[in-house]
C-alpha cells in the first residue's frame, strides 16, 4: 500500500517554531551588541552564521523590520537601523504615563487585587539585601514582570496590551540597565520603595517614585547603550 504523505501544512509548525528561534537569537546578537547599529548583513550570511535556511531568517528579518529595528534596501541588503534617541525618549516618557495611571488605579482600589501577581512581586523585590539577585538577565526580566504586573493587576486588558507592545520595542536598550551592579541594587530600591508606597495607598508618593525610577533608568540606558556601542565599535576595528 502506497503511503499518503503528510499534508503540507503539517510542515508549518516547525517552520514558525524555527523563524521563531531564529528571530531570537538575531535578537540576542543585538542586546550583545554583536550586530551594532549600522552593521550591514545578506540573508544568507545570516543563515549561515545560525546554521539555518534562507526561510527562516528571512521571516524573522522582516518581523524585526516590523518593529523598527532593521531596515533592508535593494542594493545593499539588510542593515541594523540606528539607535533613535528621540524614539526611545518617547517610548519611556509614555510607559510614564500608562505605568503611574496603572499605579493611580491601585491605589484607588478599595482592597488591592490578590493575584498572584501582587504576591510575587512582594516575594521578589521585598527582600533582605542578602537574598537578592545579581545576574542581569534574570533581574531585567524581573524587572519587567515588575512593571508588567502593575498595569496588569488593575484589570484594562488594553493598557495592558499597549503596555506590553512597548515593553517588547524597549526591551533590548532596557536590559542593558542591568549590566552593572549598582543599577541592579537601586533597582531593588526603588522598586520596593514603589511596591511599599502602593501598599499603603500613598498614591503621589508611588507615582512620584515610579516617575523618577523610569526617567533614571532611561538616561542609565542611554550612558550605557553608547558606552557599549562605542566598545563594539572599537572591537570591530581591532
């Protein structure tokens, strides 16, 4: 008996699984500042960096245009697009604003939301010195289940979305915030400072808290990212 082969759209799964992987590393090679702002590449120098097909870069490639990140033109192939300041000031000046509205609504709760979210969050970041973190990744990511959980916890599921859209376009610049140790340790500052100000209802003090630590952590990031760049560059040279 002849066998029937599997239909073709049995295939796309693991292809979308792969464009997926893919697409991560990319970004990874990025946060490590392994492909720097201006680097031009081909499709297929990537593949073969990756080890992977033409198909699967090329799907992330364009997924990572979409977010503003890469760029391609017909002569000269793809590009790492420039690092937009201007952009980037705008992205955190409007987690500001979403962020200390979430916080506002907290504090207005007649009881705040036992989710596990609000557990967390205490179990994380209220915490003696000795039992905190050090590595960067996993503080960032902290960091952003953080912030992520107080827009969450007041129930808008479309703050919420637009929260986590532009958590993922900030994301490679904001890791870098957690690169040195003394970030990580104000970090835990101000975070526990805005946890305790929400617990106890102090709506401006949380706000004005939550404020100072995102417009700190914005100009972090920006000493950092053309620190890092500048280094890459110099590598590059050498």
């Amino acid at each position: 008996m002849k066998a029937v082969a599997p239909p073709a759209t049995a295939a796309l799964p693991a292809r979308s699984k792969l464009a997926e992987q893919v697409y991560a590393q990319i970004k990874a090679l990025m946060h490590d500042f392994q492909l720097v702002p201006g680097d031009r590449f081909s499709e297929t120098d990537l593949g073969t960096r990756l080890g992977v097909s033409r198909t699967p870069v090329r799907e992330a490639l364009f997924k990572l245009r979409n977010e503003g990140l890469l760029d391609v033109e017909s002569k000269s192939g793809w590009f790492v697009r420039p690092i937009d300041f201007v952009r980037l000031d705008q992205l955190y000046d409007l987690r500001v604003v979403l962020e200390s509205a979430s916080v506002q609504r907290l504090c207005a709760m007649p009881s705040l939301p036992s989710l596990d979210g609000m557990v967390t969050l205490k179990a994380h970041w209220l915490v003696p010195a000795a039992e905190r973190l050090s590595d960067g990744a996993a503080v960032g990511a902290l960091d952003e289940q953080f912030h992520a959980s107080l827009v969450a916890s007041t129930g808008n599921d479309e703050i919420a979305r637009v929260h986590r859209e532009l958590t993922e376009r900030i994301r490679i610049v904001r890791r870098l915030d957690f690169t040195r140790g003394d970030r990580i340790e104000a970090t835990y500052n101000e975070h526990a400072k805005i946890l305790r100000a929400i617990l106890q209802r102090k709506t401006d003090a949380a706000q004005l808290l939550l404020k100072t630590h995102i417009e700190q952590s914005k100009v972090e990031v920006r000493k950092i990212t053309l620190h890092q760049l500048h280094e890459a560059r110099q590598r590059a040279v050498r």
